[in-house]
C-alpha cells in the first residue's frame, strides 16, 4: 500500500492515497517559519495486524520511503 505524507517539518502532517492530492495541499500549505513543506512517498507493503497497530500507536512504519515533491521558502 503506497501512501504519501505532507510534511512542513513542525505541525502540518497530513496524509493522502493520492500524489496529486498530496501536492496540491503541500502547494497550498502556508510557509511559516520552517524553510520547506515535503511530499514523501511511504510504501507500507502489505498491510497485517502488526503493522496497523504501530501505525495506530504513533510508531511510524514504511518498507520504504522517497520524497516526491519538496516546496522551499525564497
């Protein structure tokens, strides 16, 4: 299962089953003080019981991960 993040680096986290979706709310998203918002691919692989439950306790967990789309501050 692929998944993609948005992240700015402090408090916007937010996830999405869409690319195009995730780079349009990083392409929204307000640059503050943090320097750059980033789109990261995570490959969850199969998804099973243990898997859901680290995820769901605040672990994070991804076979693996790359950053698609990065927005810097000029």
């Amino acid at each position: 299962m692929i998944i993609y993040q948005v992240y700015d680096g402090d408090e916007h986290r937010a996830y999405f089953s869409s690319k195009a979706k995730a780079i349009k709310d990083a392409r929204k998203c307000e640059l503050t003080w943090m320097k750059e918002i980033e789109v990261v691919q995570l490959d969850l692989g199969k998804i099973d019981q243990a898997k859901v439950i680290a995820i769901l306790g605040g672990g994070g967990y991804a076979e693996s991960q790359s950053s698609v789309f990065r927005r810097a501050k000029r």
